[in-house]
C-alpha cells in the first residue's frame, strides 16, 4: 500500500523508544496497582498520572505522550468526555478506557469518543498489558463481552432494517474510499476513475459526511473494518 507522506499518518507511527503513557484514574490504589501492571514491562513507561479527566488534559498537553489510559467514571470530567478532548486535542494519541462496568452502553460511547480499546479493571493483570500494545498497532482490544455486543449491535440493526455500512456507499464513492485508503492523491483517483478532480473532492466530502468521519486516516481505518483494503 502507497505510504503517505501527510501529517495524519501519525497514527500509525509507533515510538522507537518505551511507550510513554498517561494514566487516570481517581483511586490513587488503582493507579498504584495499574501502573505496577505496566512499570513490568520494558517497553511500556507511565509518565503522567492524573486525578480527573481535567487533570488528564492538562498533563496531555504538558507531556509527549503516545498512549492515554483512562478511566470512565472520574470527577470534574469523565473519562469519556476526556477521551473526545484528548482526540481533538492530539489526534496522533491512542487512547485505552478502563472501567469497572461491563456495561454495553459505556463500550459503545468509548468508541464513538475515540478510544481503541476497552479493559475490564477486573482483568487488568491479564489484559492490559497487550491492550497497550494492540492500541499503538492500531488494533482495537476488546473483552470476550464487547465481541458479543458488537455482534448484536449489527444483527439488531440489519434486522430492523438499518442500514448496515456496505449499504451506505454507493458503488462509486466504495471505489474512491477503497483508492483513498491505499494513499492515491485526489489526482491519481481521477485519473484512475477517468472523472475529474473536482469530482473527486466531492466524493471525499459526501464520504466524510455520509460516515461521520473527519480525515483521511479515519477514512482509512474504515475501509479496513468494511473489508476494502488490508490492514
């Protein structure tokens, strides 16, 4: 797959030295025993602990971190709420959800809200650990509970009738989000598709409108999950 050059590849750049995380969490026990969990490991450093949500941006914007961990349910602002200001904030930053709820709904809003992956605090000795790492390979963690509920999430909505992703796109605009996902320039795509450039650009736009999506890199990440491209 072509490599491109442009900023928002960040995502997908994993750091050569030790992975410098940021973990929050309200218990100061928890972060303790998180913390001992990842300290284990050679390639994984705690940089910055935070209290809050609030205290976790702050500490985001005062650290070079690659990785976030945060806990859902945190004062002043949740662990959710964190996440969507961290992802605006540094859109290169993975991001881990810890909770203690194994709860579909909280699973579903970590997701929207930008976080890669979601460890059950119960677990967190088993699973953490290669949740961190999963998360800086782009690969999303979740527990055996999340699988299910994904699962039933798309039965539920292919039985009511929603539309399911490979029925959003039309033929022509799955042929442009297929040739962005593998780097081609609004240029080369209208070459290719022998349609102009302004076309093109319109595409991209209805892509990123119809999927609620913000950028290339999303895009991308889209194309893997609908089964367009190889990761």
């Amino acid at each position: 797959m072509p490599h491109d050059t442009a900023p928002s590849t960040a995502r997908t750049t994993v750091p050569a030295g030790p992975i410098r995380i940021l973990l929050a969490d309200d218990h100061a026990l928890v972060r303790r025993g998180v913390r001992l969990i990842l300290d284990q490991e050679p390639d994984l450093d705690v940089v910055a602990e935070a209290g809050d949500g609030a205290e976790a941006i702050e500490l985001a914007r005062a650290h070079d971190i690659d990785l976030a961990v945060l806990d859902i349910a945190m004062p002043r602002l949740t662990g959710l709420q964190a996440a969507r200001e961290l992802t605006a904030l540094k859109p290169g930053l993975r991001i881990l959800m810890l909770t203690m709820h194994d709860n579909e709904q909280y699973f579903f809003q970590a997701l929207k809200a930008g976080a890669g992956g979601y460890v059950l605090k119960s677990v967190a000795d088993r699973d953490l650990v290669a949740a961190c790492r999963a998360a800086m390979r782009d690969e999303p963690f979740l527990y055996p509970g999340a699988v299910t509920a994904l699962i039933r999430n798309y039965l539920d909505r292919a039985r009511h009738g929603e539309e399911t992703p490979d029925q959003i796109l039309t033929p022509r605009e799955e042929e442009v989000l297929k040739l962005v996902a593998e780097g081609h320039s609004s240029k080369e795509i209208a070459d290719l598709l022998f349609i102009s450039v302004k076309t093109v650009q319109r595409h991209r736009a209805n892509l990123l409108q119809k999927l609620g999506l913000r950028d290339r890199l999303e895009l991308t990440r889209y194309a893997i999950r609908a089964g367009l491209i190889e990761p």
